[in-house]
C-alpha cells in the first residue's frame, strides 16, 4: 500500500488540534508528515490517521481506546509495525488531554534517542 499525504488533514492537525500548543510544526518524510515539538519528532500522520510515539509507559492507554500500532508493507513486501498508536479521536478532540498526550511522547522520544545515542 503506498502513503498518501494529506495535505488537508496535515492542516487540521496543525492549526485546528494543535495549534494552542507551542513549538509544533511537521515535515513531509515518507509520503506523510513527522510531528515535532520544536526539534523532537513524537508523532506521525500517514494515510490521513495521526499517530504518537509509545513505549511501554504510556501503550496501554492508546490500547484502552482500541488504538492499533502504525503498520506497513515495504516495497519488497515486507510488513512491519513501528513504536508510533493511533491517537483516539476523544484525545484529539480535549485540548488539554492532547496537550498532555503529546508531552508524554516528546519524552518517550527524547528517551530513545539518549538511549540510543548510550549504546
């Protein structure tokens, strides 16, 4: 399956659902767009589905909301699934639920990168 962008849905993300939250802005990468909160990645939105970097911290409460992993298939037929949920439509529609949503996976995110700057 080959990624969409969409530009219209990018739009409502970062204006409409987050543009109360300082520092966020996006970049296309991969046929979708990576969510940052000034220098630090912590979300994706691929085929028009917002998605936060998770670990086992914070995947539970994406899991309680019936939130499904981001998954792919590679051009060789490979599929595979990265660290980045669903974000539920109820988190994506409280200001303040989402405001601390999205702090929790800039830190998830920060973590990793320390861990994987150690090894």
């Amino acid at each position: 399956m080959r990624m969409k962008k969409s530009s219209e849905f990018h739009d409502y993300i970062i204006h409409d659902v987050m543009g109360h939250i300082a520092g966020i802005n996006s970049r296309a990468m991969f046929g979708g767009y990576g969510l940052y909160q000034y220098a630090t990645i912590f979300g994706i939105i691929v085929n028009s589905v917002l998605y936060f970097k998770v670990d086992e911290t914070n995947k539970q409460k994406f899991e309680e909301y019936g939130s499904k992993a981001f998954s792919y298939t590679s051009k060789n037929g490979k599929s595979g699934t990265m660290s980045y949920f669903e974000v539920p439509e109820a988190i994506m529609e409280s200001p303040a639920l989402l405001a601390l949503w999205i702090d929790e996976s800039v830190k998830i995110s920060l973590t990793s990168k320390e861990k994987s700057s150690e090894a």
